[in-house]
C-alpha cells in the first residue's frame, strides 16, 4: 500500500468514525428531546391560556370603569 492511499484511508476512517459518534449521541438524545417537546407544548399552552386571562383583565378594567364602580358601590 502505497503512503497516499494510506493516508486516504486513515482520513476516510477517521471522519467515518466521527460521523458515527455523533449519530449514536444524537439517537440517545431523542427521549430527552421528546420530553422537552412534551414540555414545551404545555408551556405554550399555559402561555396561551395567561394570555387568555390577561385579556379578560384588561376588558374589565378598561371597559366602562365608572359602571363597574357604580355596580361595586351598588353591592356593598
């Protein structure tokens, strides 16, 4: 075997190896990053429903304030 060829395959070895390594690590990734989807996908519905909630707050206390006293006053 001639040097070149040598270094050819010690290279093609080489970078064979690595791109093997990283797939592996990235497959042992995948439950770990299927738990994290699980959790994003809750926070973004919590998100959502604050969202919600903070739109109803602020139609309260921006439509017709003086009525809503009016109506506080006529409870208590």
């Amino acid at each position: 075997m001639d040097p070149f060829t040598m270094v050819v395959a010690i290279v093609a070895i080489s970078v064979g190896a690595g791109i093997l390594n990283t797939w592996i690590k990235a497959r042992s990734n995948a439950p770990a990053d299927m738990a994290s989807q699980a959790e994003l996908a809750s926070m973004k519905a919590d998100v959502d429903r604050l969202k919600d909630r903070v739109r109803v707050l602020e139609k309260i206390v921006t439509d017709k304030e003086r009525d809503l006293a009016e109506e506080i006053r006529r409870l208590a």
